[in-house]
C-alpha cells in the first residue's frame, strides 16, 4: 500500500476514534450537567449554601443547598442527608419528598438532597451504569442523575495508594478517599470529600443538631441491612424506633456503630460533635454483586433473577422473590424510620422537639407511588424552583 | 493540586504517544485499537470523563 492511502487510512480511523470521542463526551457532559428540579415545599424557610460553614468549598461542585425548615416553635434541630452514596436512590428521593411536602411546627429541619453532589455526576466507572432514572408524576416525568459511591475523579484525583483516615490514621481502602462516609469528621485542608465532611462537622456544630440522619441503601449480600446503625448515645432511640416500626409497618433492625471502623457518619458524628448519629439501610438489589443487566428498571423495581437465585443458595442477608424490592417501598420504609425517629425523640424531649407534618408513612407511599409527592417545576412560582 | 496536575501531564503525554503509535503503525488493527485505547484519555483530558 503506498503513503498516501496509509496515511488517508489512518486519518480516518482517528476520525472514527473522534466522532467516538465527541459523542460519549457528550453523553458524559449532558449527564453530568443534568439540573434535577426541587419545588420548594411549605415548609421551607430558608435555603442556605453549604459554603456558609465553610467557605472553602464555596463555589465547588460540593457546595450543596442546605434546605432549611423551621418551625414557629423553637424546639430541636434535625438533619437529613442525602446522597451520601448517591447511587443509592431511595434516600435521595426521601430528601425530594421532605424539602417538597414537609412542614415543621416546631424545631428546625435540615435536608441536603446532595450531600455528596460530586458524586451524583458520576456513574461507576466499568459499570455500565444508567446515566439517569426516570421518576413517573401525574404531571409527567422527572429525571435524576444516578450518581455513584463516590466523589467524581474529574474533582478529585488522583486517589492514593492507601487511604489514610484524618484524625485517626486507620488505613481504609484506596477510593474510599472520595467516599463521604468514610470521610468524616473531615479535614479542613484535605481533599474536597473531606472538606464537604469537614464543613457538613461544622453545620452541626454551629446549628446545635441534636440528631443526624444518613440515608442509605444496601446490597442484599452485606449483613447490615434494613437496619437502623446507630451510635452509642442513639441506641435507645434506635432500638425503640425499631420495635414501634417492626410492630406496626415492617421489619426493621437496630445495630450498634462499631467503635473500631472509623470514617463512616454513625461513628464519627457521634464521637466529634454533640448530635447522635443514626444511619438507616434499606434493601438495594442494583448493589449487589451478582446482579444482571444494570439497568434504570433494576435502579427502581429492584427485580434480579440472579439476585433471587443467590437468595435460594442462602447468600443473602434479606428475602428477595419474584416482586423485587421497588423503590416505592424503599423510599416508604426512609419515610416512616424519619417519622417515627422524629416522633420518639419529640416524646422525650419536649422543649427539643421537632415536629413534621404532611410527610408520607411507608403505607401512603407504597400506594400511591414516590411520583404522587414530587411538584411540578413548571406549575411553581420560579422563585421557589431550585436545582441540585 | 500538583499532584493532579502531574497526572493530567502524564495522561497527555500517554496520549500523545497513542497518536504516535498510530502514525507509525502499519496494521490497521492495531490502529485501531491505538484509537480505542485513546479515547478514555481524550476524555479525562477534556475533563468530560
């Protein structure tokens, strides 16, 4: 072959390698820049900016919405957060359903639908995730971004050999670095995990929180699931919790925070600030390791062939059959774990109490669907339409 | 933020050395797969992955 076609051939072939280039790039960018609405509920009285407690990640991809409702009663203060793991979709959708419908009479409520914003603009690299899930309203439909695990490497990287764990020194695995829950209480000069960790400290430190609350989800495979963790000061409020829901709406644990596992929002919170910590867990079939096809339908029905076949083979730390585990009774069982957490904690502590309204129970949620209690950003005022 | 800054000039670099490779391949197959293995560093580079 002589030059001339060599070199036509090679030019296209990095053509073809461009246009491949340029429309994942693209996939990526819009993915990655997907505004995700939040309809300001009645409840809300103020939106501040996680910056506020710590200017250092003012104008960083983590610079989150704090969503604040307070009620015309002093009381106590309470925080929510979302999106730790955004890839764990029902607490995200727990946070949309609060800052959307709540209202508080007495005390203070904090929700950041965000927590780890960084890391809802990114998929699992080699997953072959879903860019985004699709959430059906009577309106129409609303679209999040599915996130991952951890903080997006376009904003921090590269990770290190190990992760070393500030203050304690304990040595957790090399990504974890970008993992929020395993990053605190923070390092005002450490990477931007750690300082979103650092400033979420400083929030609950300057707001007195008196309770925070991580929401999460699980694979069926790891043994701490559809639980509430809790630290040593929430044992009692956790173990109640977990007897008045397991009674009246549906089986829920209760386990201690292990001392010697450092990082994780449960242990750390409760040891470096004055709030108790409590971390909920429901059933995620899209985590775990044995999955099919990682698709939108298996992020929201949570139906895997594979997943109930490791469940026959006794691999599973919870039931699974042929109805899945839809996001509907996840997001449900986030609701009612809040509900009565806040309910429990406003019995023995009046002049800290804090109390809710027009936030849907596990059984409300089931029947009419996540969708009934998401608002319409088109038919609200623009001023109350904010973006995560 | 060196650091960072380190592993974006060394992801260039890794890139370039791909577009070179191409240059001066003689098989299109291994073109091609130079191509391939480009890409993911197009994009980090790019900051769009």
């Amino acid at each position: 072959m002589n030059r001339g076609r060599q070199m036509l051939r090679k030019i296209l072939i990095l053509a073809l390698g461009l246009v491949l280039a340029f429309f994942s790039g693209l996939s990526f960018y819009r993915s990655r820049h997907l505004k995700e609405p939040v309809v300001l509920g009645p409840g809300v009285t103020q939106v501040k900016k996680l910056s506020e407690y710590f200017p250092a990640i003012r104008g960083s991809t983590n610079d989150a919405n704090v969503y604040v409702m307070a009620g015309a009663k002093p009381g106590g203060s309470i925080l929510i957060l979302g999106a730790s793991h955004p890839e764990e979709p029902a607490g995200r959708l727990t946070t949309w359903i609060l800052t959307e419908n709540a209202a508080v009479e007495q005390g203070r409520l904090f929700v950041l639908n965000s927590a780890n914003r960084s890391g809802t603009t990114v998929t699992r690299l080699g997953g072959a995730y879903p860019a985004d899930y699709t959430i059906r309203t009577a309106w129409g439909e609303q679209k999040f971004r599915t996130g991952d695990r951890w903080s997006n490497p376009l904003d921090q990287w590269p990770d290190p050999e190990v992760y070393i764990h500030y203050p304690t020194r304990q040595e957790l695995a090399y990504m974890d670095i970008r993992n929020l829950n395993r990053t605190w209480p923070g390092r005002p000069n450490g990477t931007l995990t750690e300082k979103t960790c650092y400033a979420l400290t400083q929030l609950i430190k300057e707001e007195k929180v008196d309770i925070v609350i991580d929401l999460h989800e699980a694979e069926l495979q790891y043994p701490v699931i559809s639980t509430i963790v809790a630290h040593q000061k929430g044992q009692d409020l956790a173990a109640l919790a977990s007897m008045m829901i397991s009674a009246e709406e549906f089986n829920i644990g209760m386990e201690n925070s292990p001392k010697a596992l450092r990082g994780l929002s449960h242990r750390e919170i409760g040891d470096n600030t004055g709030a108790i910590s409590l971390l909920f867990e429901t059933p995620e079939p899209f985590l775990d390791a044995t999955r099919g096809r990682t698709d939108a339908r298996l992020l929201l029905e949570g139906k895997d062939e594979f997943v109930v076949r490791a469940g026959k083979h006794g691999l599973l730390y919870e039931k699974i059959d042929d109805k899945g585990w839809p996001i509907d009774i996840r997001v449900g069982r986030h609701c009612s774990t809040i509900i009565q957490v806040l309910d429990l904690w406003s019995q023995d502590h009046a002049d800290k109490a804090v109390v809710m309204k027009n936030v849907p129970k596990y059984n409300e949620v089931v029947q009419k669907g996540v969708g009934a209690f998401l608002r319409d950003p088109a038919k609200a005022a623009p001023k109350t339409v904010y973006y995560e | 933020m060196i650091i960072t800054i380190l592993y974006y000039l060394l992801v260039a670099y890794v890139a370039s050395l791909m577009i070179w490779n191409i240059l001066k391949s003689k098989k299109w197959q291994e073109e091609v797969l130079y191509v391939i293995v480009l890409v993911p560093f197009l994009l980090r580079l790019l900051r769009l992955k």
